[in-house]
C-alpha cells in the first residue's frame, strides 16, 4: 500500500515540497498551516485535505513532514497535552525538516517514541526554487533503518541525499552551513558596500571577486541584489538571525569563542530590530552600503 503523505508547515518551502512529491505521484492526503488561508489553497490545487487540527493530521497520513519557523512552533506541533501530532501517532513516521536547535530534534524525538511514532530529520540546505524542482540538498539523522526505510521517498525530494548520523546531528552540520554562509553573506555586504563608497565600478568588483578568493556561492546568489537592491525574499534576514544564533550559542556551549559568528548575528539581530527581517538576507547590504538604512 503506497504511504498517505501529510504536511504540517505549508508556506514557500513546505507547500513546494508537498507540490514536487504530488507531481512524483505520491499520495499527499493531508495539510495543515497556522495560516489556514494557505493550507486550503494547497490543498485545493493538490488534492489534499486542509486538515483544522494537528491530530487530524496524523490520522489522515502515515508519514508527516513538518516545515516549521522555529524551536518553539516544533515543540508546539508536538506537544505533550491539547492538539497534537503525538495524538493516535503510534506506528507514524515524523520528518522534520525545520532549521532548529539539535536538541529540540533530540526532544521530539524522544516524545514521539513514547507515543510509538519514529522520527527523522531531514534538514535542508537549499531554497524555494529546489524544493520545487526535487533538487533539495537534504541532510538526514536518526535511525539508520529508519532513513533506508523512506529513502526513496526522500530522493523524489533531493538530488543530495545525505545521512549524517544520529538524532541532532544533521542540526549541527546545518547549523554549521548557515553559520558560515551567513558569514560570508556579511562579509560580502562590507566588500561591496567599502567599494562603492570608494567609487569603484561594482560590476568590475564582482567580476574580479569572482575570479579570486573572494569567490563564494553567496557572491553568485547575493552579489547582484545587494549591488542593485533587490531583496526579494528567498531566505530572510529573520531565518538568518536565528540561525546564526544557533550556530553561536552551540559555540558558547562548547566553550569556543567565535567572533565572527557573533558579528554577523548582532548584523542580522540589528536588520529584523530595523524592520527588515523580512527581506532577503542580502538585504544586510542595506547595513553597509552608505545612504542606506545603516
């Protein structure tokens, strides 16, 4: 029998990745946002069932991905008591896909055992585009049978399918990607924003920063828009606060001083304090260019 997928977190990421797996032929039954606006509109293109509760959720599906902002909506979608995923989830497979701390991945996991449920993370480093295409690049933790088990399901999504290791791994190796990619991301920012207050052509620069060290896969994606101001969101100045906070505090808790991390999370905390968390994050130029919000 072909497994019902639920989706719990419908927006950019979680509704593209819904729409690839029902156009891979995949039953998805099931969906569920805190906007419910949103989940009936996929639900109504994709032929699944805008679902009005967590619990109704679990029962419609067998295995349920859940795409949420933060550390707070995971613990929430499956809480202890009141509406839950955990309701009636015995024999359910739980993927979790959202950038959160390792040990919130450890805690999830561990309630939904104790309601019978197995989990998996499956986290993303990659954007909207490629959740819509299947091109993702997914990295997994959990059970090593449990991650053979869904692999084909999981590469209808990636085309970088990796499996990192035990439960909060892959949040690590993911907080790490984010951490060094935010960094870079700010690094640019100063680069470009110094050379145009030097009044240096900017189509020269990243062209010459291109061909040197100062090449990055954030110049390629970011270089442009934070030249020419378009910040239309991919993924936000607010993501990138909290992910670089994630990054230093598992820092602080290995007692490691990084600098670095931590300048670049006071730059981005310092956007979403200016109202600019929703933009893109290489709306951070906007920091750094003079003339600008800065």
């Amino acid at each position: 029998m072909t497994d019902k997928i639920g989706f719990v977190g419908v927006g950019r990421m979680g509704g593209n990745m819904a729409r690839r797996l029902k156009d891979c032929g995949c039953t998805v039954s099931a969906v569920y946002d805190a906007h419910s606006a949103g989940a009936r509109e996929l639900a109504a293109e994709i032929g699944a069932e805008a679902c009005p509760t967590l619990a109704r959720v679990t029962a419609a599906a067998d295995i349920i991905f859940t795409v949420v902002t933060d550390d707070a909506a995971q613990l929430a979608v499956f809480a202890e008591s009141g509406d839950s995923l955990l309701t009636g989830a015995a024999g359910k497979l739980f993927i979790n896909c959202a950038t959160l701390t390792p040990r919130i991945h450890v805690e999830v996991e561990r309630r939904a055992q104790q309601a019978g449920a197995l989990t998996l993370e499956g986290c993303m480093a990659s954007s909207i585009p490629q959740a819509r295409n299947g091109t993702l690049y997914l990295m997994c933790a959990g059970e090593r049978a449990t991650f053979d088990r869904v692999r084909p399901l999981l590469e209808k999504l990636s085309t970088a399918l990796r499996y990192i290791g035990p439960t909060g791994s892959a949040a690590q190796v993911k907080a790490l990607v984010n951490t060094v990619m935010n960094c870079n991301t700010a690094a640019l920012a100063e680069g470009l924003g110094l050379g145009q207050a030097l009044g240096l052509d900017l189509d020269m620069l990243r062209e010459v920063f291109a061909q040197t060290g100062a090449n990055s896969q954030v110049l390629k994606t970011d270089g442009e828009d934070m030249q020419h101001r378009a910040h239309d969101c991919f993924f936000s100045a607010a993501h990138a606060a909290k992910d670089s906070g994630i990054g230093h505090q598992l820092a602080l808790d290995c007692g490691l001083s990084l600098p670095l991390t931590r300048a670049t999370k006071e730059q981005f905390d310092r956007m979403v304090a200016l109202g600019l968390g929703g933009l893109d994050k290489s709306g951070i130029a906007e920091l750094t260019f003079k003339g600008r919000h800065g």
